[in-house]
C-alpha cells in the first residue's frame, strides 16, 4: 500500500528541515521526501496550505480503561486522539484497577492494539494501588513496555519509598513522571489562591503546593540519575527550577498543558466545575512564565492531561466537582491560536514539543520525525481553518471543557498512523 502526501510543508524537527515537499508511504514507512514526487500511489491526499507534522505523541492522557469505561474507554479515547492529531498515547494508570504490575500493562496494550485507531503505552504506577505504601512491580511492569512509571493524580510523599522506585526505574531504563502536588498543603483547595477565588468563596491551591515537589523531584533525580519528566507544569518556580536543572545538567523534562498557558483565574467567570483541573488555572505571571519556558525550550513538551468525567461530576460546583478537563481534541487548535499564532513558539517549535521531544523523552527513535525510514504516523494540520470549540461533537465520551464557544484556529485535515489514514477532517 503506498499513500502520497502531496503540497504540503513539511516540519521535520529532527533535522530542522522545513519545506514544501511530497511525501511518499510505503506500508508503514516513509520511504521518499522530495519537492515532488511521481511516483504511482493507492491513495494520494492534498496537503495544499497545510503542515504536514510528525503524529503527535501525548504525555499524558487518562483513557480510565480499564474499569472506568463510563467516563472513557480504548476506543473513544483513540478516536479523539486521532481526531486531535495525536498519534501515539501514554495512559496514565489511575486506573481501576490501578495498572500497578506487568500483566495490567500487557493487558491494556493487547486490547488497544484492537480497540484503539492508535498507539497506546501504558504508563505503570509507581506504588501498589497507588496507596503510597509498598513499590509496584517496576520491573515487571518494564518488561511489559511501560516506557514510564507514574503516580500521577497523587504524590508519592514518601520521599524514602519514591527515592527507591527512582532506582529501580533507572535501573530498568524507563523515566518517572511526576505528578508534583504536596498533598499535605491543599486543604481542600479547588482553584488557584488568589482574588478570584476569595471573590467566589472557594478554598485556593498556592503555587507552593507544587513548587515543594518540583525542587524535591529534582533533588531526587540528580541523586539518583534517574530521568524525570515533570507533568502538567503551572508555575512561573517550576519554570525557574526546571531551568536551574537543566543548567546543571540533569536529565530533567517538562511540560506544560494548553489549559494552562491559555487561560488564567481571569477566564473564570463563576463556580463551575469544568474550571476544576489539577493543578489549577494560575495567575497572569505564572502564565507568562509558562510561555516564556515554552518559547526558550525550556519547556520540552505540550500535553493534554486530557481526564474525561460524566457530565454529573463536571455540572456542579468546584467543591463537589472532580479534577480534570479534556483536551485531546483541542490540543492543536489551542497551541496554534495561543503560541504560535501570537509568536511565542515557532510552528517547528510546536513540532518539536508536541512530537519530537516527547519521542525523545520515551526513546521512539523511529517516531517523531518526517524522514526517509521513519514510521508514518504523520497528521496533516491546517492552520487557515477558524472554527468555535464545540464540546457537543468531541469523540471523547468526555465533554467537560471550559472551552465550549472558544474561536480558535487550525484544525486536523488527516491523521496517519502506520501509514493509514485513521482521520480525515
């Protein structure tokens, strides 16, 4: 089967190059790029006025399969991610039950292999349970292809116990992900401690709650050697520390979601669960402190901590409300309208956070590049489309968004994966 991309421009950020190219497929590899190409084809598809990007490779994604099916499943979840341009998936194991051991992970990357449009790794949790207790079977888990072990949701705050499963990770060649939330400092906060929250009579999340696991992830690494990828950053400390990490050499990432640089606690405008997110929406410096990172590289990856809920656990207030928003299929649009379209990253920039660094971070040497012998998981982005956020047509079982009616610009005209057309807008 051979699949010609034709007219588009081309970002490969593995190389830096950039162009109007063709693009030709064999099977499931990129076997030609060229200003043109005349080759035969099955299938031709018109990427006229369109960037033609590495599939994008999500960080961070709660498919709540298995046992949570109601919120969302392997196949829902896939297709939204197709539909987003996102051709390669990293489940967090908040699961029920929590992916915790290698048979868990096997399982979910069986079925996925079935039920979902597209790849799925499965992230392994760092304890038993999550309980914060007693180690998970890292080793196991490893084995099984996890790429990562993560407590996300939750801290492990026994820094004794985290230092050990740090070992055992390096060990085993995979990173931590962490989640950096003292849970010890949250007393029942639910949004960002400022003006706004005291205006709306809500308990408030200071920016402490995760700058304290931030520095003590990063200590930790650097005592260890372990590779850390901190997740869902949204402070303007957390940008300085990764910073600092970096300056001194460590095998510290980070990334940022697009709720958090393209909204603030302003964009709040009354006590509605679909603002509650975890961390929560921050202030205007922390905002542009996220931007600035993103715009130095210091910043390596955009993700969506894309967390689906019914609409009964999303409707409500703040207090009663669940944590999380989607965003697998808003990812694009919002990158393309906040950052790139304002200056503040490059389009290969956009490339590179949301394909090639994340690859990098997982060692998916064959993804994350548009060359000559890599794998065509590809999307096809047009960045001319203007359209409103519609939560009424997400593929996602989830609909809990605070960016219903939202003008943005850009869209997903086709996504690849293993040289198949998966989406097609």
């Amino acid at each position: 089967m051979k699949t010609l991309i034709q007219n588009g421009y081309v970002l490969d950020p593995e190389s830096k190059r950039e162009g109007k190219y063709d693009v030709l497929i064999e099977d499931e590899k990129i076997i030609k790029m060229a200003e043109q190409i005349t080759d035969d084809a099955d299938k031709v598809l018109d990427a006229s006025g369109c960037y033609v990007m590495p599939g994008f490779i999500d960080l961070h994604v709660h498919l709540r399969d298995p046992g949570l099916e109601y919120k969302e499943t392997l196949e829902t979840g896939g297709k939204a991610a197709a539909r987003g341009g996102v051709t390669t998936i990293c489940a967090m194991p908040n699961t029920k039950p929590v992916v915790d051991n290698g048979e868990k992970v096997l399982d979910v990357h069986n079925r996925a292999k079935t039920d979902s449009p597209v790849h799925v790794i499965q992230i392994g949790a760092i304890t038993i349970g999550q309980q914060g207790q007693e180690l998970a079977d890292i080793e196991g888990m490893a084995k099984a292809g996890c790429h990562a072990i993560s407590e996300d949701g939750k801290s492990v705050m026994n820094a004794s116990l985290y230092r050990q499963a740090m070992k055992l990770a390096k060990d085993n060649e995979i990173s931590i992900f962490a989640h950096c939330e003292d849970i010890t400092m949250v007393e029942g906060g639910v949004m960002h401690a400022d003006e706004k929250a005291q205006a709306l009579g809500l308990k408030g999340i200071t920016n402490a709650v995760e700058d304290v696991i931030v520095a003590r992830d990063i200590l930790l690494a650097k005592e260890t050697g372990v590779r850390l990828h901190l997740c869902h950053c949204s402070t303007e400390d957390s940008v300085k520390l990764v910073e600092a990490a970096k300056k001194e050499g460590l095998p510290v990432t980070a990334e940022v979601c697009p709720h958090h640089f393209a909204m603030t606690t302003d964009d709040i405008t009354e006590d509605d669960g679909n603002f509650k997110m975890n961390p929560p929406l921050r202030g205007k410096r922390d905002v542009e402190a996220l931007k600035a990172g993103l715009k130095a590289d210091i910043m390596d990856v955009i993700a969506t901590d894309h967390a689906p809920h019914a609409a009964e656990e999303k409707n409500c207030s703040m207090t009663k409300a669940a944590f999380g928003i989607v965003g697998l299929e808003t990812m694009a649009s919002l990158t393309y309208t906040e950052l790139v379209e304002t200056g503040v990253i490059t389009p290969m920039q956009m490339a590179e956070k949301t394909s090639y660094n994340p690859a990098r971070i997982l060692g998916l040497d064959e993804k994350g590049a548009i060359a000559e012998g890599k794998i065509a998981d590809i999307v096809v982005f047009d960045p001319t489309v203007e359209y409103v956020i519609d939560k009424n047509t997400f593929y996602s079982k989830g609909k809990n968004t605070p960016f219903h009616g939202r003008k943005v610009k850009g869209e997903i005209r086709y996504t690849l994966v293993d040289g198949n057309v998966v989406y097609e807008g």
